[in-house]
C-alpha cells in the first residue's frame, strides 16, 4: 500500500472512500448514541473517540487489502462483487431516502454514573465490535469496494475512509453539547437521509461502471 501516486488520480479515489464511509457511519445507532453521550458528559472524550476511528481504520485496511488479495485472481469475482456491492449501496441509498420521509432523531441520556476510562472503552469495544454490520459494512462492502481500485490507489481510498470515521466521531464527540440540539431535530435527519441516499445511489453507479466498463 503507497500514498505516492499523482495528487489528480488519487483525489477521486479518496473522496469515493470518504464519501462512502460517511454514508455508511453517519447513521442512528448505538455506537453513535454512546460517542455522543460521552461527549455531553466530556468524559474520556479522546479516548473513546481515537478508539472508534482506530478500530474503523484497522477494519477498513484490512477488508480492503484482505479482499484485494483474495480477488487479485480472480477477476470475475471481483466483477461480481463490484456489482454485489453497487446493488447493495442501491439498495442502502434506497432506505435513506425512506427514512428521510419519517421523522426520527438521535438520542443520547447525560444523565447516570460516570465511567472509568477501562469501562468506557469496553463500551466503545463492545458497540463497535460485537455489532455485526460493521464487518459488513467496513470489511466486506467498503473492502470489496476499495479492491477494485488499482494497487497505487488503494491507501488512498482507504486514506478516504479512515478520515471519514476519524472525522465524524471527533465531531459528535467533541462537539456533542453543539450538536445536541441539531441531532435531535427530526427535520436535520431527514435532510441528511435524503443526502446519504443520493450519495449511495451515485457510489452505486460509480461502481457499476467500474464493473463494466472497467478503471
């Protein structure tokens, strides 16, 4: 994996990474939910929050050079899973765009003992490990699809993505009393459904292009 390759290929590449891993982070959840509870309470803020982005990253890496090495021969496979992968951002843009006609907000309670820095990042460990879709999500969705790019990009996209996940919980953690007020306005949720959805639905296409029609 090298980061040195010309600065007008690999900005595509890291964008399509960043763009990807907000689509997918950037949701309700329970990891979230704690992220933002920490910061309100700004207890162990740092800690919980480059354990987040590092277990993201690590996640990320690994799918992506995992799977680059499992498809390197296997060139129908790779086509396949590309377009695997498009039909699944299809399919993930879809229900954004459904969620951003309902009315929902992210909740987190202040409120309760504190936590030892141990116990917080057991917390942070048990939200971001044991939660299945993140194997789906960062190892085999964003793995597969940063395989398909070519051996000099691919730090780049993942570069991308580790940022994103670094980016969004350093802003829900350290801006959480902010944000607070925005997260639970249904109305800032739906607008960010409504563009997660367009994101994953251009990625998607992006993809199926790729697939087809090749680098």
């Amino acid at each position: 994996m090298t980061l040195t390759t010309t600065p007008t290929l690999a900005f595509p590449v890291f964008v399509q990474g960043l763009a990807l891993s907000l689509g997918l982070i950037v949701a309700i959840g329970a990891q979230n939910a704690f992220v933002l509870r920490q910061g309100l309470r700004r207890e162990h803020v740092g800690t919980v929050v480059l354990f987040c982005a590092v277990a993201d990253a690590v996640l990320i890496a690994a799918g992506v050079l995992g799977m680059a090495q499992a498809l390197g021969q296997s060139p129908g496979l790779a086509r396949a899973l590309a377009l695997v992968g498009a039909l699944f951002l299809a399919v993930y843009g879809w229900q954004a765009l459904r969620r951003a006609r309902q009315a929902h907000q992210l909740k987190a309670a202040a409120g309760g003992e504190g936590l030892r820095r141990g116990a917080a990042l057991a917390q942070a460990a048990a939200f971001t490990l044991l939660n299945p879709h993140v194997y789906l999500d960062t190892v085999l969705l964003v793995g597969s699809i940063g395989a398909q790019q070519p051996a000099a990009l691919r730090g780049w996209f993942i570069a991308g993505a580790s940022s994103a996940s670094l980016g969004w919980f350093a802003l829900l953690g350290f801006g959480a009393r902010w944000l607070a007020p925005w997260f639970a306005r249904p109305r800032a949720w739906q607008v960010l459904d409504g563009l997660i959805g367009v994101t994953m639905f251009v990625l998607s296409a992006l993809l199926v292009r790729h697939a087809l029609v090749g680098p």
